[in-house]
C-alpha cells in the first residue's frame, strides 16, 4: 500500500471576463484583497470564441488571467469557486451595467502536469468535490507544450492563453524549487 502524501502546493489562477475594464479591475481588487498580490497577469484577450455569454454578459467580452504570488493547497479550489460566485454577484448588485452578468470570475490552479478548473456545472468529463462545486482538467502539460482535451473550452485551446500558461508553470516550478511554503488558503 503507498502512503498517503499531501499535494504539493499549487498557483491559483482566476480568469476574469467582461465588457467592462472597470469590472475587471474590481474582481481583481477583491481577489487580491483575499489571495495577497498577484505575481502575473496576463494581457486583455478578446473573448469572442463562442456566444455562450453574450446574452448575460454582452458583445465585445475581454478576458484576462491572474496568477498569485503564494502557493496554496489545492483543497481550497471549492471555498475559491464559491467566493468568486459571491464576487460576481456582489458586482451585479451594484447596478453598474444593465447586463444580467456584467463580470465572470473563474478560479482555477496549475500544477507542472495540468490546468484544473472549478464549475458549478456537472458534466461526463468533471469531478465532483463537494458542495456545487466540480473540477475539470482543462489542459494538460506534455512534451514540452500544453495539450488540450476533447471538453477544453475554445478559448482555452489558443497558443496566446498556453503562452501565458508556460509563463505560470515556469513561475511555479521556480518558487517549488525555492521551497516557497503555501500561502494562507483565505476565500
């Protein structure tokens, strides 16, 4: 029988979408106030793979992505993805913007092998954990490169995100190198 190990501390990540700089820039205000500072963030991609969203969130979607400076145990991905649904709606509540969901929050982690997302949507392929939350492997990382899966949402299959994403995993596997402990697990 192998002995049970703990998991290695892992880089959260959120991605963040929305028509509104201004949204964005107040998801990513919380998400520091919670998580500590950020330690990348990606460019403003144009969001427009899919109209999934358009009649929640409006045309013209932009999407950037958060990498934090501390590394945490990936248990907290449920208290992640909760928090974060608390954010958007707390947004919504605002009265910013006439749009039914004028910012989307999407917390994640990345490991050196794969890029795990939290949902609160059931599928074949997703992994449930516990209290609405379930978990999909997004990317995975082989040969050199991120690899996609048959469910990996089209946005997620671009080489600018994979860039970003090889920017993460150098990132994380500097600070496991260093021996950076995880960081506080807050929500």
């Amino acid at each position: 029988m192998a002995a049970i190990q703990p998991h290695r501390p892992v880089l959260l990540i959120l991605a963040a979408f929305s028509r509104y700089s201004e949204a964005i820039e107040w998801g990513k205000e919380r998400a520091v106030q919670a998580w500590g500072p950020i330690a990348l963030q990606s460019e403003w991609f144009d969001h427009g793979e899919t109209n999934y969203y358009q009649a929640t969130m409006g045309p013209d979607l932009k999407k950037t992505f958060f990498a934090f400076e501390s590394l945490v145990d990936p248990v907290g991905i449920v208290e992640w993805k909760k928090a974060s649904n608390q954010r958007e709606a707390e947004y919504q509540s605002l009265g910013r913007h006439p749009e039914a969901r004028p910012l989307n929050l999407d917390p994640g982690y990345l490991t050196e092998a794969k890029l795990i997302l939290a949902s609160t949507k059931d599928r074949d392929h997703r992994i449930y954990l516990g209290r609405g939350i379930y978990a999909e492997n997004t990317l995975y990382f082989t040969r050199g490169a991120w690899q996609t899966r048959p469910w990996t949402y089209p946005d997620y299959q671009r080489a600018d995100y994979h860039r970003f994403f090889a920017q993460c995993r150098e990132f994380l596997r500097h600070q496991l190198l260093a021996g950076t402990k995880p960081g506080p697990d807050a929500c």
